[in-house]
C-alpha cells in the first residue's frame, strides 16, 4: 500500500491521539488533500539516521486554521507499518510517500499479566507521588501507558515494533521493575541521608554478653 509520509522523531501508538502544527508547504498540502479525499498518512520513526518503521495516521479535526495558512490538527494513529520503499516527492505532491505494509498484531496477553503490569504501574506512581487512575484489566494494554513509564525514546521505539501483547506487557514489566527497584534504593538513601545527625535512641551494647 502506497501512503503519504510525514517522518517525525516522535513514536506514537495505535489508538493514541496526535495533536500536530502544521507550519511547511507541503505538509500543508499533505492535510488539504486528507480533507479532500479522506486519505490517511504514515508518520515514520526518523531515528539512528533512518526511517524503517511507523504509523499510520488520519486526520480527525482541522482545530486552528493560522492567516499564515499554518494549522493545528488532530490525528488518531491506527496502524504500525514497516516501510518498503522511500519517495521524497510523491508524483505531483510537494510530500513524500512510500510502499508500506503493515504489522500483523497479536492481542494474546491474559488478564492476569496486564493485572500484574497494572499493580507494577501503581507501585511506581506511588513511590513517584503521582496520581495513578485505576484501570480494569480488559480496559487495560500496553500502548495505553506506554508513554507514561518513563521509557526512552529507544525502547519507545522497540515497543512499536513488537507485533505480540504478552511481549510488549514483558517488556514494560521488565521496565517498571528496574525502575521501581532503583526509585527504592534513591528513597532509602534519601532517607538514611536526612537522618543523619538526627539524635537517635541507641541500644547500648551489653559487654556481658561479649568474651575476651
């Protein structure tokens, strides 16, 4: 399938809302054409140098339209695709485009897995002092907090690409742990640390107890 694509070095995820400026020609041009003709586009992931992978978008709300000609628009990501062919100027178009073909997904993740990835999400919100909203567990997948967690921007990456749920949720289980295990040892030293000097009650040794 050939899509208009529109690179970013942002990662967004099927379901997710895409707020976006539009400020040049031809991504002008690029949201015209959607209106007119209910086209959907491709943000690929301009990462390491490259666009190999990304989402496909469509154009949901013109919100803002600037004297400029500059828009603010609305978007809801769909679908990951990985790209077959790269153009810069699609025949006519001031945009690129490019064959893709898009990623079969497998929703195979149990209740009992996205509970556990739930109960690891509370727990690093709690050490956070951040306020978590409570999800049901068939509400609940991966890409719903994936931008939430603390993730790179690398492993943002690498979690588009997973084509699996129970391997995604592994993933940000994995995560959450090494995240709420080092935010423990930062709260424990923090605390050792401000009681310092703190007059404390001490047990005094009994030297009875002790042989020579």
């Amino acid at each position: 399938m050939k899509l208009p694509l529109f690179p970013l070095q942002s990662v967004f995820y099927p379901g997710e809302t895409v707020p976006l400026h539009i400020f040049e020609e031809r991504y002008k041009q690029l949201i015209q054409d959607c209106r007119k003709e209910a086209l959907t586009f491709g943000i690929p992931v301009f990462i390491n140098n490259s666009i190999s992978y990304g989402t496909e978008v469509q154009l949901v709300e013109v919100v803002t339209t600037y004297n400029s000609g500059e828009m603010d628009v609305v978007c809801v990501a769909r679908q990951v695709f990985k790209i077959l062919s790269f153009e810069k100027q699609l025949h006519g178009k001031l945009y690129a485009g490019g064959d893709v073909e898009f990623l079969e997904m497998e929703n195979d993740a149990n209740d009992d897995l996205r509970k556990e990835v739930i109960q690891k999400v509370e727990t690093l919100y709690d050490l956070m002092d951040v306020p978590f909203t409570q999800t049901s567990p068939k509400q609940f997948n991966s890409y719903s907090l994936a931008h939430k967690m603390g993730l790179s921007f690398e492993q943002e990456y690498e979690l588009l690409l997973m084509t699996k749920e129970t391997d995604r949720l592994q993933f940000i289980k994995a995560h959450l742990e090494s995240t709420t295990n080092i935010l423990s040892e930062v709260n424990r030293t923090k605390t050792v640390i401000e009681m310092n000097g703190h007059f404390k009650n001490f047990d005094p040794l009994d030297f009875q107890d002790f042989k020579p």
